[in-house]
C-alpha cells in the first residue's frame, strides 16, 4: 500500500544528528544549486526527529538502501544514499544533494512521493524497499 498526501508528500522522519547535518549542507550549496537546498530544507523543517535509536529501520536514512519505482517510467532503482564526498553513481551511491536524494531522505516502505528531477519535470517516487547499514563496525 502506498502513503501519499494531496501534496504528493508523505510525512518525513529523520535522525535529529542526520538533521543538523544535512540542514548544513543545505545552507552550504543555497547559492549553487538553489533547487535542491530548498527542496532539502522544506523536508527538514516538516519531519518528524527521532533518535538513532528510535528511527523505524524501514525509513530512508543517510547510508540507507533503497529500492524505488519510478512510477512514470515504471524502471526499479537500487541505490545508496550517501554524504556529497561519497558519491558514485557507477556504484549506486547517490548524493543527497541530488533532487532524487533529497527526495527519498525520512520516507518509509511503501511511501510515495511527488518528486522533481533535475529537468523539473514531477515524478513518482515510490518505496519499495529500505535496508538499513550495519552500523558500529
């Protein structure tokens, strides 16, 4: 089943330290790419925070998996959301300063998203999937 609101966004929830981090590098990129630093910000500023300890393990977080469907085109991604310096697309791993990043941070299984690209044309993202990293290793 899928979630979505008239808006096309369904709620966010973030890790609060993830939040700092990424309202950061929202701030850091306004004047470079403008389009995603308030696509970013508008996330922050309506999710939900929660303790690392307490984040559901079926939301995207920063190093999350994530498998999505674009619903327009219907093709099924896998991909790693990660910081700016760990980014490779060959590898799968997307920035979070990328319009699709910004997008799937705080959303859960089964969630739906409207969505630009970097053209700004509105997508469909929905959540299929969300593996969370091993952490503490």
């Amino acid at each position: 089943m899928t979630q979505s609101t008239r808006t096309g966004r369904p709620p966010v929830h973030l890790i609060d330290t993830e939040a700092e981090n990424l309202t950061n590098l929202a701030l850091g990129v306004a004047e470079t790419m403008p389009q995603v630093s308030e696509l970013l910000m508008s996330e922050i500023a309506r999710a939900k925070m929660h303790s690392a300890k307490r984040m559901p393990s079926d939301v995207v977080t920063m190093h999350s998996t994530v498998v999505f469907t674009d619903e327009g085109s219907g093709a099924e991604r896998t991909v790693q959301l990660v910081y700016p310096a760990e980014a490779d697309i060959s590898n799968g791993r997307i920035s979070i300063l990328t319009p699709v990043g910004a997008g799937l941070i705080g959303l859960r299984e089964g969630h739906s998203i409207r969505w630009p690209d970097r053209e700004g044309r509105e997508r469909q993202l929905t959540i299929q999937k969300v593996t969370q990293p091993v952490r503490g290793q």
